[in-house]
C-alpha cells in the first residue's frame, strides 16, 4: 500500500462493512483513520456510534447533523423538479451520497487528510457517486475503495476477518437484507428480493404500515405552498423539517410511498430494490397537483422532459455539476408562482388529489365552460383546426394523387 497515505477519512455508519473496513485500513495502510457519520435521519442507529468508532481503531469520529441541508438543498430541489428513476425511485439514497461526501471532503481538508474511504461495493451506484463527488470537490484526494481491494468476497469472509481482529460487530448470517436508512426513505436489497418474482416479506418493511392493516378512514390532510416549497399542515406554519416527519409519520400509519422495481444501475446490471418513502410519496403527488395549475402548458410539459434527465443526472452522482447547477436555475425559475394549497386524501396505501386552489391559479373556470365571449370564441376554433389540421390533409391528397396515378407537374404551378 502507498507509504504516503498517513491519514484517512472513512465514511461510517458503525455496520458490518464499515467496521472492517476501518481495522482493514489500519492494518493495511498503517495510518490513522478519522471517522465520519452524517446524520440524515439513522435516528437510533447513531446510538454508542463514537464509542465504537474509538474501539475499533478510529482516532476520532465527526459525527454532523445533516438533516436540515439534506432536506432543504437535496431533497425538496429534486422533488420540484419532478425527478424519479425509472418511472419509480424517488431517489432517496442518490442524493444522499454526495452530500455525505461534500462533508467527507471538508473533514478531510480540516483534518490534513491524505485520502477518503468508502464502503461501496464494485457493484453499486454508491461508488460512482461518492468518487464523482470527491473528484468535483477536491481532485487532490486519494479515493479508497476497499471493495475494490481486498480479498474479502462477502458476509461470511467479513465475519471471519472481524473474529479475526477483534472487530466489535452485531451483524450475524442471518442478516439477510442490505438496507440503507435517512429521514426521507428506507431501501431494502438482496435476500429474498434477489428474486424479482417473489413478493416483498411483510416482515421486511420497516417504516410503513401494510396498507391492507391500515386505518379504514381516509385521511384529509392541507398542504400550504409558498414558491414550491411547503409551508404549512392544515392550517399549521411549521419548520421543514417539522413538516416532513409529520408527513412521514401520516404517511406511514396509512401505508404510503412502497415501491418495488427492478431498475437499471450505472455500472450496467439491472437490481431489484424495495422502497418505502411516505413522506416524499406525499410531497411528490401534492407538487405534481398545484402545478398543474399554476405552470403554463409549454413550461409543464417541457419540465417533465428535463425531470428526466434530472433524474439520471442525480442517481448518477453528478451533483456537483455545471449541468445540474443549470437545471436547478430552471427549477427555480418554475416554482416562482407554484404558490398555493393541495387538499389530499390518505388511504390504505394510496394517496389521492381531492383539491388544490392557487392564487396564481391559470384554471379559470368560467373560461373553461367558455362562458367569456371576448375571451374564446368558439367560431374560432374552425380556422385554427384547418391550420392545425393542413400538414395531415396535405399528406393525405398527395397519396390520393399517387393512387390515381397522378402527379405534379411543378413547372406549371403558378407562382408569385
């Protein structure tokens, strides 16, 4: 291994994987290795967290409070932009990687570090987007990937190597699922997911009532806007962040925001994960329902063609990119008039639009009806479907003239 690495910053979470890879690097690159947890909502998972970064080798842990910035500069943005994968993923572990990166990166320069390390497999999207994110931010750095490294090869050879060293873990064989945890959504992967036609164990999910179990009363909720950002439950002002853990917890008692897909990974292999989102699943419908009245039809429609490329852009770990920087300005740009309220009703896993009002609203209802004379009359329809309608009917008398064996003879039409 290279002598001049004497410092590195690990990305954390206190599991299996991590705790390995600390005692790996130490023994491996004989250097001294910072630790750092970002907080983005793991709740309970953080408890003793430092205590036993520092018994397994770690000469310290950074353990920062990320869930506000998490919030408000990546999830709401890519909510506004309507970004979701694959017709599905609302994007809950892509967005979080770069930021937890961002600040792997600033540690790293505060601490005089040499190189940062993560957990990511050679197989996964999270290499991508932690690499791509350190190269964007500080190029300088080395990039450690142990997955990419050793010769460990699975659960069982890290059990065996953590026995080996003394490695203080809980995670035991029977630990079948891969889950990734924040305050937006929780995924689960592998063990029986692995094969795409076994159903979900009800025992998997974590956060989110079975929809079947749910309450047998929907549930009416008010959600306020202010420029695409929610500002209020039912009347209530409240923070963000406030707002969305009521809505995850709302969300989750009435079996809202389950996903299962099978999507397609950067790195070329399809993967099977299972999502549970409620509080986004809720944000995600409520923004698509105001602005629907609020957007003209050529802004909408274009921003549902960029929502795409937003989304591949974001589960692709391009974040800290001059494109992404230019299509927020467009976002932005978008929800300057997305203000207003979406009524939504909460049902057994579902979640649907009941009413919304703006009063940047573009639905007028007497112009609808066309109820005002001065400002649609009907008798003009007629001239616009024939402009409308000339590129099919030309089509449509050339071929009539084919059929009959007719042609056109150019030099004998009259021109100007």
């Amino acid at each position: 291994m290279p002598s001049n690495v004497k410092k590195i910053v690990l990305a954390y979470s206190g599991g299996l994987d991590t705790s390995v890879i600390l005692t790996w690097l130490k023994n491996e690159y004989n250097a001294e290795i910072i630790c750092f947890t970002a907080d983005l909502g793991q709740e309970e998972e953080l408890d003793g967290l430092e205590a036993k970064a520092l018994k397994t080798g770690a000469s310290k842990l950074y353990i920062r409070d990320l869930r506000e910035e998490f919030l408000r500069d990546f999830i709401l943005p890519t909510i506004q932009a309507g970004a979701v994968y694959e017709r599905d993923y609302l994007l809950g572990t892509s967005f979080a990687r770069p930021l937890i990166a961002k600040h792997m990166v600033e540690i790293a320069e505060l601490e005089g570090a040499d190189a940062v390390a993560h957990g990511a497999t050679g197989k996964g999207n999270d290499q991508v987007r932690f690499e791509v994110t350190t190269m964007a931010l500080n190029p300088k750095l080395k990039i450690i990937a142990p997955w990419r490294e050793w010769t460990l090869k699975g659960r069982e050879d890290l059990l065996a190597y953590a026995e080996e060293f003394n490695v203080p873990v809980t995670a035991t064989l029977r630990s079948i699922y891969s889950r990734d945890r924040n305050l937006f959504h929780m995924s689960h992967e592998a063990g029986p997911l692995e094969n795409p036609w076994n159903e979900p164990p009800e025992e998997m999910y974590t956060l989110t009532t079975a929809p079947e179990k749910a309450p047998d009363t929907p549930l009416y909720i008010e959600l306020e806007y202010v420029q695409g950002t929610p500002v209020a439950l039912d009347g209530a002002n409240m923070p963000l962040i406030d707002l969305f853990m009521m809505l995850n917890k709302i969300g989750a008692a009435h079996g809202v925001g389950r996903i299962d897909m099978v999507e397609n990974r950067l790195v070329g292999m399809k993967s099977r994960g299972v999502y549970e989102t409620p509080g986004g699943t809720i944000l995600r419908r409520a923004q698509v329902a105001l602005e629907s009245i609020c957007l003209d039809k050529q802004t909408l429609q274009y921003k549902d063609v960029l929502a795409v490329k937003y989304a591949e852009l974001v589960y692709n770990g391009l974040w800290y990119t001059r494109l992404h920087r230019a299509l927020d300005a467009f976002v932005a740009v978008t929800q300057e008039n997305v203000t207003g309220t979406v009524r939504l009703k909460l049902y057994k896993g579902s979640v649907s639009i009941v009413g919304r009002k703006s009063p940047f609203s573009l639905y007028r209802e007497d112009y609808a009806s066309f109820g005002e004379e001065n400002v649609y009359n009907q008798a003009d329809a007629e001239g616009f479907i024939k402009l409308f309608g000339l590129p099919v009917k030309i089509e449509r008398l050339m071929q009539q003239q084919v059929e009959a064996g007719q042609g056109v003879d150019y030099s004998k039409v009259k021109r100007d």
